[in-house]
C-alpha cells in the first residue's frame, strides 16, 4: 500500500493520542479491580465491539499464516499489556510512560533484523535524541523517593516495554498481510483466551459504575489498533518507531488532570528532546512499503 508517510506518521501519532487516553482510563480502573481483572474485561467489550465491525465488512477468512501472525502478536500483546498497567498502578504515568519507550529502540535494531529494513542513520540518530530525552526524565524520577512496590512496577513496565517491541513487529508483518478491522478483532480475541487462562482464580467482578468506563476504554483501544494498523501497513517500522515517544506528553497531561500528578522541570526537558527526536525522524523519507509477499 502506497501513502504520504507523513500522513503515516500523523495517523500513527493520533493511534498513540488515543491510546494514552485509554491508559488514564485503565489505570483508574485497574487501581479498583486489578489489572488483569481490568484487561480481560475491556477485552470482552473489546471482541464485541471488533467482531461486529468485523462481521459487517464481510471480511475473507484469514489464511493459516496470518494466523500465525494474529496469535503471536496478540500473546505478545497481551502479557506486554497486564504487565504495564500492573505496573502503572504503582509508579506515575508520566514514569511509567518513560520506561516504555526502550521499546522503539528495541523496535528499531529488531525491524533490521527480522524484517529486513534498512536503518538510517537519520533514524538511529532521531531515536538516541529521543532516548536521551528519556534519561533526562529519569533523571528527575531518580531525585523522588522509591518504595519497593515502585520498584517492582517499574521492573514490570521493562518487561512490558521488551514485548511491545516484538508487537511493534509483528504489527508491521501483520499490517502488511490484513486489514485494520481483522487485526483488531483477532487482537482482542487472543487477548481474550490468553486472559481466560487465569479467569477462576484471579478474576473481580466490576462494580456497577465500571461497566461503561471500561467499555469506553475497550472503544479507545479499537480506534487506537486500527489507527497504528492503518499507519503501519504505509510506513516502515523504523520509521514510525519514534513516534511511540509522544505518548509520554500525553500521559504527563493526563497524569495530571486525572491523577493529581506533577511534572517536573525535567519531565518538560526530556519531553521536548523526545519531539525534537519525533521531527526528525518524520521529516527523513522512507523508502517505499514492501510487498506482503516480501514480509511473509
């Protein structure tokens, strides 16, 4: 698929917008129920809600390949996911948020590996400014006091981090090989078996004013995997790596209108080093989309 990769990138970018905004909502809510017993609920909504867009575009049968796909980034995806918002219940989003983002490195070195992509030295030089911007927020993380479970959150978020990265390439492969609304819906229903493994033993029932937050949150994640999806079926993975760095803007937003956290001087210095990062690498031109046949 041919498209402007600045349209990419700016589609890719309004994914994470919502995304992060699924985040503020699902830490709310994982603060109350947990997060496992959060995540298989907003999956429930979420098979629903992709299954009917699913079933009304009449979709073909995804072949035994894309299967594969499907089930590997959804496992992938769906652990990355528990252990994040574990994790977020028990460090700041902005913090959480910038532990992340050892991903699109990861991301990056893995996209030459795996899928063969040519990594420029625009890329690797936009993705350092970005990362230093990282180190800087850390940095003014480090000067607060942590507790143990702070510890362990962020030890969870790292891990988290390392299988997202994978995800970020499988989504490439399977952006290639199936349409938005199929990558949806067959991500939520892995989730939904991966998550149905530890339903009688871990599971809380919502309490009544839940029910339509968490649906909301289901409806968020919808929009945000066929935005990404959408993005990254005309764009390397290289090159929309980056742009995984402007979710730590809108979770130091949302930290604070949602939860009452602050931002330091630092945060905002790091924050502007990861745009400065995100410009760069959006403004260098990518060579065209391969082929679903190449990627397979």
């Amino acid at each position: 698929m041919r498209a402007n990769p600045a349209i990419a990138f700016a589609v890719a970018t309004a994914g994470i917008a919502v995304f992060a905004s699924m985040d503020a909502v699902m830490k709310a809510q994982s603060l109350l129920i947990g997060a496992y017993s959060a995540m298989l609920w907003r999956t429930v909504f979420g098979v629903a809600l992709s299954g009917a867009a699913f079933a009304v575009t009449r979709p073909r049968w995804p072949s035994r390949i894309e299967i594969k796909l499907h089930v590997a980034r959804g496992a992938a995806a769906g652990v990355s996911v528990v252990l994040f918002f574990w994790g977020l219940t028990r460090v700041p989003m902005a913090q959480g948020v910038a532990l992340t983002f050892i991903a699109p490195l990861i991301a990056l070195f893995l996209a030459a590996v795996v899928l063969r992509e040519r990594v420029g030295r625009t890329a690797v030089i936009a993705s350092l400014i970005a990362f230093a911007g990282v180190l800087v927020i850390l940095l003014g993380q480090a000067r607060a006091e942590m507790g143990p479970d702070a510890f362990r959150g962020a030890l969870a978020i790292l891990a988290a981090a390392v299988l997202y990265a994978v995800n970020l390439i499988l989504l490439r492969r399977q952006a290639l090989a199936a349409r938005p609304i199929e990558i949806a819906f067959f991500t939520n229903v892995v989730f939904l078996g991966v998550y149905a493994i530890g339903a009688p033993f871990l599971l809380v029932w919502p309490a009544p004013g839940q029910w339509p937050w968490l649906a909301f949150a289901a409806v968020l994640a919808t929009v945000s995997i066929l935005a990404l999806a959408w993005a990254y079926a005309r764009a390397e993975a290289s090159y929309l790596a980056p742009v995984e760095y402007t979710a730590f803007i809108w979770a130091s937003i949302l930290g604070w209108l949602v939860f009452g956290e602050r931002v330091q001087p630092l945060t905002v210095l790091g924050a502007a080093l990861i745009v400065i990062g995100c410009v760069i690498a959006a403004r260098r031109s990518p060579p065209p989309a391969p082929s679903v046949e190449a990627a397979m």
